[in-house]
C-alpha cells in the first residue's frame, strides 16, 4: 500500500508549481526625488559560473550567459516594482532558477540614448545582493536603487574639438531634446586657411563621439 503510494505523491510534487523567485526594486528617494521611467533590468549570477567573480551588472555574458528579466517601470521615491514571471527574461523565467547561490544587481535606463548605461546621466543601479535559491521555497530579493550616473565632462585634449548639434527629427520623434555629437580631431600643423582631407569614423557597439580624445595618431 505505502509503496503504491510513494509514485503517486512525487507526481503529485513535480505537477505543483516552482516556488517562485521575485526581486522587489525599490527607488531610493536619496538617488533621485522625481518620478522615473525607464527599463529596468535585473541582472543574475549563480555562484560556480565561469563569471562568478564579475559584478552582474557587467552582463550580458557572451561567453557564459547568465539570467537577466527586463520590464518597462515608472517609480516614485520610495516606490517599489516586483520583477517576476511577467517580465521579459532570458534564458529562463525568474521561477526556472535552479537552487543555488546567487547574486543579483538591478539597472534603471531612463534615458537609453547612448550604447553604454554608465554614460547616460540619470540612470540608476543598485548594490548587488546575495540570495539562495531553494527547491520549494518561495524567496523575494530586495534591491534598492541607490545610485545614479553623473555627468562626466569632456576632456580637454590638444587638437581635439567637440561638436554639439540637436536633431530637429530625433527629438520630435522621442519628445524631448536628442543632440548628435562628434569629436573633431585637426590635423597636425592645422591651419584654418587650407583644405584638409577628412576622415569619418561612426563608433560601433560600445563607442561614441568620445573615442576622439585619443586624438592625433
């Protein structure tokens, strides 16, 4: 009789639903005391990965991709989103983590106009937290959005000049300003009166205008 039973209980078990795992980020009102949108992102990695020793907001990891959920978000100081199964993920749904060890970091892009977040005055990350994941029990992670990206000044380089111009269609299309830049790099020996050949560089994923200032070569 127990041993007719024993089958039927784990099938039982493996039908009922993972436990489920969800991060509760919260807008520290020390960090920003306006009302933000953006996308916010919560990135993951397990302990015993090959970038265990990375912070998760380095990712995403091409060489070993580790969990990332991503939804659209407006918060308040002092508010709060959960990021659960409802939000984009990849390559596994915040209730698909496997027991084990993690640890989690979480991003606010508010403005999204540069190819690197860490350049964008405004946006918003959090320390990461250490967590665990165990069979069968629910967990909810808090993050706390504590710091912000400041404006980073140009650097003065010799023979480099920067450029500045707003994009009349860019910014219709996003409703707010959109500026085009570019750093002018002179030629050696520049002299304002002759004609000079010019070469144009448009900076790949990760690059932008600040590329010049390795100026002259």
């Amino acid at each position: 009789m127990r041993l007719g039973f024993a089958p039927l209980l784990l099938a039982l078990l493996s039908a009922l639903p993972a436990a489920q795992t969800t991060f509760r980020v919260t807008l520290d009102g020390s960090a920003r005391a306006e009302t933000a949108r953006g996308r916010l992102v919560v990135f993951v990695i397990r302990e015993g990965s090959k970038v265990a020793d990375r912070e998760p907001l380095d990712g995403p990891f091409w060489d070993d991709p580790q969990p990332l959920f991503g939804l659209e978000a407006e918060l308040a100081p002092g508010g709060s989103v959960v990021v659960d199964d409802h939000a984009e993920a990849f390559p596994l749904s915040p209730s698909q983590l496997a027991p084990g060890q993690y640890r989690a970091q979480a991003r606010f892009d508010l403005v999204r106009a540069n190819s690197e977040w860490r350049r964008e005055p405004g946006n918003l990350w959090s320390d990461a937290a250490a967590f665990e994941v165990e069979a069968g029990k629910p967990r909810e992670v808090a993050l706390a959005l504590t710091h912000v990206v400041t404006a980073e000044p140009l650097p003065t380089v010799e023979g480099v000049e920067w450029f500045e111009l707003r994009s009349e269609l860019l910014s219709k299309f996003r409703g707010h300003d959109v500026f085009l830049r570019a750093g002018v790099v002179l030629p050696r020996d520049h002299d304002p009166k002759r004609k000079f050949p010019a070469q144009y560089e448009v900076p790949g994923f990760g690059g932008d205008h600040r590329g010049a200032a390795g100026g002259r070569r």
